[in-house]
C-alpha cells in the first residue's frame, strides 16, 4: 500500500527596510529648493571671501557683500542653477560655460561655474585683470566705503545706488570685521533687504546653458549633454573641465564602453530616485536595467533596491518597476510551491 503525504510549503518573506530620517519639507516650490537666509549666506561663504582676500587684496566685505547682493542670498536661478554668485557676464574670451537669460537686454550671456569657490576666484580675477579696476588697488583693503563707491565708478552695475548698497549690507551685517582678521560665529543678522534694493538676476527657470560644443541640459536636477558624432570621452573631459574618470562613474560605464550619438550623458551623479511625477515605470521591449537608470537620472542600485531586486536579476516586458519608493509588500508577488514526497510501504 501506498500512502501518499502533501506537504505544502509556504516561504515566509522577510523584507529588511532600512528606516531612514526624512528631513521636513514644506509643500510647493521649497520641497525642491530651501530659501537660504542672509546669516546662512555669511556663515556658509564667508571664508572663501577670506581666502579671496588674502589671494588677491580685495576686501571679504565687499565681495561677500557683492555675492549677497548679486545673488539674492544665494537664492538666485543664476546662483543656485550656474553658481554664479556675482552676476558676471560672459564678455570676450570666456571658454567655460554659459546661461542665457534676460537682462539690461534680451538672452545675455553669463558664466557658468561647476563650483561656488569657482565664482569668488573668478570675481577676483575679473576684477584684478580689469584694466578699469585698477585703481581700486591702491586703497587699502580695510577701506570697505572707498571700494564699494569704487566699484560703482568703475562700472561694475548700471544701478547708481550700488555702493550705498553694498555699504548698508556691510555695516547691518559687521562684515567688516573680517577685512581686520577678525571673526564673527554664528552671527545673527538682520535681515535688511528693501524691495528697491534687490537685484534679482535669472530668477526664470528656462534657460540653457552651452559649452563650446555641446548644449547642456537637465533632468531630476542633474545636467547632461546628448552625444554628436564624433564625440569621445577625453573630447568631452576637455570640454567641460572634468576629471578623465568622472563621465565613466556618473553614467555607470566601464572604461572600455563607447559613446553612441544621441546618447545621454551625465555630467554629474546620478540621484537616489526619480523626480516628482515619475513613480513607476512599465519595462518596454529592449529596455534594460541600466537604460531605464539613464532615463530617469536614477542609480542602477537604488532602482533594484526599490524593488526588491538582486542586482543583474532581469526584467521583463510589462514589469512595474518602482522609480520613487519603495515596493510596497501588498506587490510582492509570493509563489507558494507544493513539494510531494511519497512514503511506500
């Protein structure tokens, strides 16, 4: 006789999630920047005014005052997306760069930095190499009122209350402390702005950024470029001032890997999720792992973690594949095998 026994099996999934901290936001536009305030601003850029000073004579206080004034505390389009803290132009030579934007006169060009330090260093160089400015250098560097009415003679703004300006900011501020190699922790300023004396530079968020060569663009807030014919990679790390090794680890390429035109390219990392409005993606016929990654500007490893995935596990046409959050377990789908083992007797 035989006697037959089913045994049925059911996996239990246990899902380790990390928790993580999420830092408060408010709704609307300040979910995607944070309004920096004016004792930010001083607390954050600050010592590079310094460093500036040392380098090259011009007063911390006139140019922490300029970046404050030219950038609206940081909190400019031109600042925030080009980090051009001081509203310089493009002018005659310039071979980085550029963003187009309205101005004294329509789509004006103006410098595009990869680094904030970048803007205070060429603010100082502009003003060191400008034949215009060269009388500034024969005040003393503690001398804040003569540089700022200086500035305004020389040209630096169309605005005729310029220097009054940047010596109201001083003073509220006690920026001068730092031209006498003094400090300031912490400080609490007020936050003096009159609406009269704003200067709002590139507050629009449409504009384009081009580099000798190639346009770039942006995607859940990184820039990119899209490959021509022709185009290498030590072309484009020329181009654009990068590292021989970054464009390989932003888009995830080994070294060996080709460029292909129409391709997209990062020229910075890649984010932990999607932009708001792209939760899910449905996998297309030929789409990959890594081709949905470059798509969404979203690391290959935060895309497998937010499903549950190994890493290198395939994907299949018509598969939901979450780009935000994580995969909820109510989507898990749970296969439940039967295992038939058979005693005779």
């Amino acid at each position: 006789m035989i006697k037959k026994i089913f045994f049925f099996i059911i996996p239990v999934i246990i899902v380790s999630c990390k928790v993580q901290r999420v830092p408060k936001t408010t709704s609307g536009s300040q979910e995607k920047h944070m309004s920096l305030k004016r004792r930010d601003y001083i607390n954050v850029y600050k010592d590079l005014a310094i460093k500036e000073m040392k380098r090259s004579s011009i007063p911390a206080s006139v140019t922490l005052a300029q970046g404050m004034l030219e950038s609206d505390d940081g909190n400019s389009t031109l600042a925030r997306r080009a980090n051009n803290h001081f509203g310089i132009k493009c002018h005659n030579g310039w071979k980085g760069g550029k963003v187009y934007h309205d101005d004294d006169r329509r789509n004006e060009c103006f410098r595009k930095y990869r680094s904030v330090y970048e803007s205070y260093k060429d603010h100082s160089d502009f003003i060191v190499k400008g034949s215009r400015y060269s009388f500034l250098f024969d005040l003393s560097s503690t001398d804040y009122k003569s540089w700022a009415r200086g500035l305004q003679k020389a040209g630096y703004a169309t605005s005729r209350t310029y220097a009054s300006m940047l010596i109201r900011i001083i003073e509220d501020n006690q920026l001068y402390v730092y031209d006498q190699g003094g400090s300031l922790s912490n400080i609490e300023t007020d936050e003096f702005i009159a609406d009269s004396q704003k200067v709002v530079l590139a507050d629009v968020d449409n504009f384009t950024i081009s580099y000798n060569k190639h346009k770039v663009y942006n995607k859940n807030r990184i820039d990119y470029i899209v490959i021509k014919e022709g185009d290498t990679f030590r072309g484009i790390t020329e181009e654009l001032g990068m590292l021989p090794w970054e464009l390989y680890k932003y888009n995830e390429m080994p070294e060996e890997a080709g460029l292909i035109e129409g391709q997209v390219l990062y020229i910075q990392p890649k984010r932990n999720k999607a932009e708001h409005g792209f939760d899910f993606h449905y996998v297309k016929k030929g789409e990959t792992m890594y081709t949905i990654s470059q798509l969404y500007g979203v690391k290959i490893k935060k895309l497998y973690e937010k499903n549950l995935m190994d890493e290198g596990q395939p994907i299949e046409v018509g598969q939901k594949l979450w780009l935000r959050k994580i995969k909820p377990h109510s989507e898990v789908i749970e296969e439940t095998p039967i295992i038939e083992e058979f005693d005779e007797e």
